[in-house]
C-alpha cells in the first residue's frame, strides 16, 4: 500500500512467500524514493484500516506484473483508479523484464 505519508509498504515476510516480482519492486521503487514521490519503501505489519486509508494499493506477487487494486472492503482505495506510483512502477517493471539481460532466463 502507499500510505497517506508517502510510505510504500509490503507485508513483512511472516506467513508470507518472498516473491520475486514483489522484491523486485520495492529495488525498483528505491527510484521514487530518490524523485520524492515516496519518502520510504519498507515492510510493515499492514493492518485492514490501513489498507482502507491508503492512496494506492498494489498487488506483486505471482502475476508477472502489477495489479492495481481499485477498491477493499466495497470501498475506493484511493481515488480507485491507478495512482502515481503504480504507474511508474507498473511501466518500470515492465521495461525491466524486456530489458535486464542479467535477471532474465535464458530458454532455448
């Protein structure tokens, strides 16, 4: 979730799979830490209240991109449609895939 204080966080790793796609993303949002658009990309004990307070929400796990989450609880998370952050690292992830040689499997 990103929080109204500009946190993005992720479930702590307790009960929860160490995705691939999900830690790529919080390296790749390292970036908008350095722009300002965040001010901290961190693991976190989430709770549902601060799922419904958040101004974004994003789903990276198995999925081999980004999903955004438009509402929790039958309400709006956010404005309920795709915020700053989900686009920037939707796009980033995306041109990560196609280009990082050295995370990519070769197949032959």
């Amino acid at each position: 979730i990103v929080t109204l204080s500009r946190r993005l966080l992720f479930p702590k790793l307790e009960g929860v799979l160490r995705g691939t796609t999900m830690v790529r993303v919080m390296a790749l949002a390292g970036q908008l830490v350095k722009t300002g658009l965040l001010k901290e990309v961190a693991f976190a004990d989430i709770r549902p209240a601060d799922v419904r307070q958040a101004v974004e929400a994003v789903l990276a796990g198995t999925t081999r991109d980004l999903t955004m989450v438009r509402e929790f609880d039958g309400r709006p998370v956010g404005m309920g449609k795709p915020g700053p952050v989900f686009r920037a690292l939707s796009a980033w992830l995306l041109e990560d895939m196609r280009t990082n040689r050295k995370l990519q499997t070769p197949v032959r």
